[in-house]
C-alpha cells in the first residue's frame, strides 16, 4: 500500500505536488494544520485541504489535472444572461463572509455530509480576517440568496465553495467575480476539480504541471488584501 507523508504542524512545508498520488488522485500528504501560514503555503504552492471531519487527519491534494477558468472566459448562455440582466440580483463583496461560508456548509441535495468541517470554518474566518479569504454575495429584495468563498494569492483566486437557494444565484456569483478579477488583470480562477456544472460555465482542465507553472506566474504579484468591493456594481449587469 501507497503511504504518504505525514506533516508536524511545527514544521510549514510540503512535499513537491508532482509526488501526488495517482489513487487516490492527488492525495499528497496528511498533518500539518490550518493555521494562516500552513493555507497560504497550500495555496502558493498549488494543493488545498479537503477531509471529512475534525477527528480525522488533515488531507492535502494536488490532482493531476486542475479545473481552471481564465476570468472573463466564462461562458454564459442566453438564459442565464437573461437572468443576470433582469433577474433583480445585486452582488457585493465580504459584507457576510461568515454567513456565505455556514451557507456553503450545509448538506446538498446529493449528499447528507460536509467537507466544510468547524475547524476548515473557523481556519477560512481567519484567513478572511487577515485579508486573504473574500466572499461573494448575491442578493434579491434584500436576502441572501447565493454566493461563493475563495483564497486571493497573487494574481490567482482559489475558489473554495458556492451555494444557491435562489435558482441561478451561484452562477450570478461565479459571472460577477470572474468579471471583476478579469478587471484586476487576475490571471488565474482556480476551480479544483472538474464537474458537469463548472464544464457547462466555460471551466477547462488543464495539467498539473501547466497549473504549478502558471499559479507560479500569478502569485508572482502582489495580493490583493483587505476587504474587497466591486469597482462597479452597476457594470458587472
């Protein structure tokens, strides 16, 4: 059996992501911990945390292809344009990260779990209160109806998860922030892993190996920290 490396959370650092696992596809390493320093490192260096629950060991993954979508690339179909133009939504930036993070928590239809344990909350709340972490927020007549959560490194946004309970909110969410981060001249969207429905808004897998080289490229900037806003709200509808 395959083993992997286990990390002493005294010790920030990891193994090359090119040493991932074939099978499970992308599994690194386990250990560590979620403080800021441990995340920041994840992220610059291409691999994020995903495991079940808090009694278990952190888990780090770097699949061998990478969901990706270049801001401003996303595809947008007649429908859901319609919707965004006249659909009444408004959008803001980190007015409830919180709120968006517990929304995206919550079981799906498809499930009865959740990968976003108290710990991995309480780790992004962190990171969002040293202006890394940014939510995403869509409103209609004054409710929270849909929004996403990511990490900002660079020129590169590494988004973590989406919710909907209004139809097509958190496609409104994902159009209006590759929108903005194509203004800021963000080079990179980075979706993780590839499903029906991130294929269906335009998002493309490329390598590993292409991902860590343009990742190296995008975090080569400064980050954008602090708490964000739309530079124009009127002009993302």
């Amino acid at each position: 059996m395959t083993t992997i490396p286990l990390l002493q959370p005294e010790h920030v650092g990891f193994p090359n992501p090119q040493q991932a696992l074939n099978e499970p596809d992308g599994l690194l390493a386990a250990g560590g911990d979620l403080s800021v320093e441990w995340l920041l490192c994840a992220y610059t260096s291409g691999i994020f945390p995903w495991f079940d629950s808090d009694d278990e060991p952190i888990l780090w993954w770097s699949p061998a292809q990478r969901a990706i979508l270049r801001p401003g690339a996303m595809h947008v179909s007649r429908s859901l344009r319609k919707r965004i133009r006249n659909g009444g939504f408004k959008v803001t930036f980190d007015q409830c990260f919180g709120a968006v993070v517990h929304q995206c928590s919550q079981p799906r239809a498809s499930s009865t779990g959740t990968w976003i344990t108290a710990a991995m909350s309480d780790a992004y709340q962190t990171l969002h209160q040293e202006g890394y972490a940014h939510s995403l927020e869509v409103w209609h007549q004054d409710q929270l109806c849909g929004g996403l959560y990511g990490v900002s490194v660079g020129h590169a946004f590494c988004g973590e998860s989406m919710f909907s309970i209004e139809k097509d909110a958190s496609k409104v969410a994902f159009y209006a922030l590759q929108r903005q981060l194509q203004a800021w001249r963000f080079t990179l969207l980075d979706c993780q892993i590839l499903n029906p429905h991130l294929a269906s808004l335009g998002v493309e897998e490329i390598s590993r190996a292409s991902f860590l080289s343009e990742l190296a490229t995008a975090t080569s900037h400064e980050t954008r920290r602090g708490l964000w806003q739309f530079d124009n709200p009127s002009a993302i509808f």
